[in-house]
C-alpha cells in the first residue's frame, strides 16, 4: 500500500558499523550468516534504523525469528516473535489467491472482463480480472486522491465512496499493454469476491486461507484489536523523537492492504506457497509467472545474484513489510517494522549476508564504459506526465535526475554492462532497451522485485 520509490539512508556512522558486521568473516557458514545478520539488526535497532520483527528460514527450519526495539516506546515494552503488525500491500497475495480458488471452482475466470461482475463501471468491458491482479488495467491508484491525513481514519468507510474517488479518472493507458501499479486493482477484486462468495472478504480469507493454514495471529480489523502483542505504530521514529500514528480503519486498506500478522503467520504462508498448498500447482504457476513488470497475481518475481526470489513489500501510514523468498534455496525472509518506510534496502543487504555477495546485484564489478556508448543514454524519460527522469553523462559516470516525486536527484549510477547501470545506495538498477533500428527507446527502472518503463521522449 502506498508504495513509492522510498528512499531511507542509514547515518554515516551506522553505515560503517554495518558495513564492518558485514565485511568480517565472508566466508562465514550459514549458522555464521545468522549471526552476522543478528549483529545488523542489534546494530541498526540500537541506531532507530530498524524497529521490528525478523524471521529467516531454510530449508523448513526458522534460524532466527526475533524482535528488535520497541514494540511500544511509551510502556517501554520490547517486540519478540509474537509481536503483531499491519502487513500493508502483502495481503495483495491473499486477494489473489483467492480469485484463483474461485476460478477452480469454476465460479469465474481471470479472463473474464470485470462488467460482468461491476455492471457500472467504466470500460469494464474492456479491463479484465486479469488486468486487475497484474497491474495493467490502466485504472487510477485511489491512494493518491486521499491526502495523509485523510489515511489517518478511525471509523469504517464506505466501499463505495473508496471506488468513487477513482472510478472516473481516465485510464493511463489502454488495458493490458503497460505496468502501473495501482492499489484500486485490488480494491475492486475484494468487492468482485464478495459479490461471488456473497461473504465478507474478511470472511472469505479467513475460512479459505488462514484457518487451513492454522494462521490464528493473522486478522483484518487492526484499529480494534485488543491483543498484547499489538504493536504501535510510528510515523516519526527517531531517537530524539518519536510519533504515535492513528491506526487506519481496515476499510480504507481492505483487499489491497488491510490484513495484519506475526511474522510466524506469514511463514506459514510461504511455506504454503513453497508446498503448493490452498491451491493447485496449475493455479499457483499463474500466480508466480512474471508479467509485464515482473508482477505475477499478488507477487513480484525477479532474482538476485542468478537466485530466483518472489516478494512482495507493504507500507501503510505507521507500519512496513518485506516477504522475500528464493524457492530453489527455500530460503525466507520475512521483515515486519511498526515505522513508516520501505524495507527493500535491508531486505538486500540482508540477502548479501546470506549469500556473501559484495554487491547488491551480485559480485559485479563497475564496468569502464567508452564516453561515446555512454552518450548514447543522455536524454529524456517519462513513465507518464507527472514523472520523468534526465539522463547525463559527467565525469565517466551516468546521472539520473528526476521530478520531485520520482526520489532521484542528480544520482549516480555505475555501469555493470553495455546497458546496465545500478545505484548501491538506493538498490535500484536500470537498464537501457534498444529498438530494431538500435535506437534507445525505453529505460527500465528495476526495484522491489518489480520495474516500471520510462519511455525516451528527447
């Protein structure tokens, strides 16, 4: 939920002390590793860089699921394994998972187009449930039309005045031919399973995914929830200062981002995934095929160092979560934080622990590019009207500049070949896509497991 492209840095003295943590001992064994990544997250708790839950398995064994800081600064209560927190646009796989049981019980199909079931809605003839669990419908990010204090909202909403604030914004682009992720795409499959079921989507999940899978710390109605594992959630989370967020009502967040968990819960739905369980090995091909963007239904599939990895990441006003997993090394990784910000960065530094890669994209070092292949790159580049990025060349090295919104300001990149080019500091790569002609045509901008298409315009 309300995901961007976030960019939180660690202070110059934290750095070098994770950088140390993670430099001794490279050929360490996995016991090692998990040591070494204790150590990271002591450290970055200690720095209020990391406040949370973390939980790695291997191979159907959890070597480490433990707490980091403070699951509430105010009683000065410290999290551990059992602390429960909003798990944003991760529950984006549940809602998808279940369109995917109704269409093996023949109740719909993912083909089919959404009118059929949303009589009234705009080109519903021509967006289909599938546009809908991969992103390209084209329909607006409803996230968008609430301001942040608008998130902070503590009674339940009315589904249809969620749906009315981006029904008639005009799509970005005709279904099914780009990329834009959009949390309006899962909004409408909740109402589109509650119309089939005739059952609450709360309900539906609940009965179909979480009490097969024995996920009993798992829930939607987070504002309410009595629980002392709750933890509370921060919008403002620094040494100095810290402040308490209102929790958001689940309505607001629903389908595309409302459920909450223990990072325990959520491992037994990966393993759920890892078995192939809830679902059928047909149905969950479809749901881990990388479409345009890299997303799948509800996952985002990529990999990291030659390992295929499937994830997904959330962030809702007061809360943050990664779900990274490599199926062929069945390893997991689970983050859960109550701060506001993205967990990507220390979801990869943590995947260099691992595997003792010194790069983030594997043991690649800079490439020396000649000035005139490099020249080629330098223009201009949209994703749509409201974000663009300028490319130069200075000093050897390739720049991106971007508006305001797109968190790229006069940025380095180093070249990892001909064509890609990747930032250390933001964990975001790019690569470079030629025409027929050889003509530089479109950017792509690689992060979080997905990418986005800038298209080259001067």
């Amino acid at each position: 939920m309300l995901t961007q492209i976030t960019i939180k840095l660690f202070g110059a003295g934290a750095v070098f002390c994770l950088l140390l943590i993670m430099m001794t001992d490279a050929n360490a064994q996995t016991k090692l590793n998990i040591e070494k990544t204790d150590q990271y997250f002591e450290t970055a708790s200690a720095a209020f860089r990391f406040n949370g839950v973390v939980l790695i398995a291997r191979n159907g064994t959890i070597e480490l699921n433990k707490g980091y800081g403070w699951k509430d600064v105010k009683s000065k209560t410290l999290h551990d394994s059992a602390s429960i927190f909003q798990i944003g646009s991760i529950t984006k796989q549940f809602t998808a998972a279940i369109i995917l049981m109704l269409q093996e019980e023949g109740k719909l199909s993912v083909s089919d187009p959404i009118s059929k079931y949303l009589t009234d809605y705009p080109n519903g003839n021509k967006i289909t449930l599938y546009h809908l669990l991969t992103h390209t419908s084209g329909i607006d990010d409803y996230t968008k039309h609430f301001k942040p204090f608008q998130f902070i909202i503590k009674k339940t909403v009315d589904k249809q005045k969620v749906i009315n604030s981006f029904k008639n914004e005009p799509l970005a682009f005709e279904p099914g031919t780009q990329f834009q992720y959009s949390s309006s795409n899962y909004y409408l499959l909740g109402i589109i399973i509650e119309k089939i079921t005739g059952r609450p989507y709360e309900q539906a999940v609940r009965e179909s995914i979480f009490t097969p899978l024995q996920m009993t710390h798992c829930g939607f109605d987070f504002r309410s929830l009595s629980d002392s594992n709750k933890a509370t959630g921060y919008s403002v989370f620094y040494k100095e200062r810290q402040s308490k967020a209102v929790n958001l009502d689940s309505t607001i967040l629903y389908a595309a981002g409302g459920i909450y968990s223990t990072a325990g819960d959520l491992y037994k739905w990966i393993k759920a995934v890892a078995h192939q369980q809830i679902l059928t090995p047909h149905s969950w091909t479809l749901a881990l095929t990388p479409n345009k963007g890299n997303y799948g239904f509800g996952w985002a599939i990529d990999s990291l160092y030659g390992r295929k990895y499937i994830t997904h990441t959330g962030v809702t006003a007061n809360f943050s979560s990664l779900l990274l997993y490599f199926p062929d090394e069945d390893i997991s990784l689970i983050l859960l934080s109550n701060t506001v910000g993205s967990l990507w960065n220390t979801g990869i530094d943590i995947s260099q622990i691992m595997f003792d890669q010194p790069y983030p994209w594997g043991a690649h070092p800079e490439v020396k590019l000649d000035s005139t292949l490099m020249k080629q790159y330098i223009g201009t580049y949209a994703y749509d009207k409201s974000h663009t990025l300028s490319v130069t060349v200075k000093d050897g090295k390739l720049y991106l500049d971007g508006t305001r919104n797109t968190a790229i300001s006069n940025t380095p990149f180093v070249a990892l070949s001909d064509s890609e080019f990747y930032n250390n500091s933001l964990y975001f790569k790019i690569e470079f896509v030629k025409d027929s002609s050889g003509n530089i045509t479109v950017l792509k901008g690689i992060r979080e497991g997905w990418y986005l298409s800038w298209t080259k315009v001067k």
